[in-house]
C-alpha cells in the first residue's frame, strides 16, 4: 500500500493571498497545458480555488501566463 | 464613496519612458482629481507578453494603486480603450485586506473586466 501525504491547501497553510500578479505562483497551479489543477491535484480548499481560478484568469488576460503555451499553438 | 482600486496597463512597448509617463500622468488625472498625487504608480517596465497581442510580443506594464468614486472609472477606462498605445487595461476592486474580519467578514468585492 501507498502511503500518501495529506494534501492541504497551500494557501491555508502559508496565508499568501492570492495575487494575478504572481506568474509564478499562478503557473504553479496550471499544468503544462496552462490548465487550471483540479483541486483533488492541488489540494487547493474550496475558497482558495475560487480566487485562484479567478486569479489564473485574470493573469491569463494580461498575458502573464499564456491561455495555451507556445508549444501547442 | 470612494474605493480603493487597482488598475493594471500595458503599454505598447516602442513607447519612449517619457511618453510613458506622459500617459500615465494623464490617466492618475481621471483618477484622483488633485493631479494624481493619490495614485500609487508602479511601473514594471518592458516585459515580454506570454503570448502575442495585436501581434506585439512584449508590452510595458504599470501597475496604478489609487482610491476614487467609482463613477471616475467610466471615464479612465473609456480613455484607455480609445488609446491605440494601451494594449490591455485591467481594472479590480484592490484586493487589498480590509480590518481584520468582524463577526461578518465582508467578501472581497470582485472585478469587473
């Protein structure tokens, strides 16, 4: 049997608020696809999902972090 | 009443430091009334965009922190969607945390586009 780590919310744990300004921290939580994780990867709470997405989005839009990388456009 | 806001713009990026600052000296004007002394002005400088807009690979970003009745805003963003030069314009409610939550913490307000 696996043993796995109990997944907690990064953001719970660090009390970073959440910034769109953060390419960084935005790209950690996107896949190689720039795609959102899904909690159940993340382990992201509920609440700090929502700013996240939110967050990714906006980041998205001001071409901080790309919609789709390079790579597959 | 006023709020605080935050507004992100990205300027074309062949833009002189001085048109820059040309512009945004205009645009803290429609913001805060006494000239733009209010506005907090970050400016990032030349950035490379994740992917192209108007076929333009890097753009320079100014980041503006200010407070100001929200009827200001119609007019500041109008300025900017009309000004070929600004190539994306973003304006959020500032995320900034309010007092330490009371009984019933008020939500951040969220954005508009």
């Amino acid at each position: 049997m696996v043993m796995q780590r109990r997944k907690v919310c990064h953001f719970c744990e660090s009390k970073v608020a959440i910034d769109y300004k953060e390419e960084h921290l935005l790209d950690r939580f996107t896949n190689d696809r720039g795609k959102i994780l899904p909690r159940r990867v993340s382990g992201t709470c509920a609440r700090h999902q929502r700013q996240l997405s939110q967050a990714v989005k906006r980041g998205r839009f001001l071409a901080l972090i790309p919609y789709i990388p390079d790579h597959q456009r | 009443m006023p709020r605080p806001y935050e507004t992100v713009i990205i300027f074309d990026s062949t833009l002189e430091d001085a048109q820059v600052q040309e512009k945004l000296q205009r645009l803290t004007g429609l913001v805060a009334p006494d000239g733009g002394d209010a506005v907090n002005v970050d400016v990032w400088g030349k950035r490379k965009l994740a992917y192209p807009i108007d076929k333009k690979e890097q753009g320079i970003y100014a980041v503006l922190r200010y407070e100001t009745e929200p009827s200001a805003l119609i007019e500041f963003e109008r300025v900017m969607r009309l000004d070929e030069q600004v190539l994306r314009q973003l304006t959020v409610v500032d995320p900034i945390v309010p007092a330490p939550p009371v009984a019933r913490a008020p939500r951040p307000a969220e954005e508009e586009e």
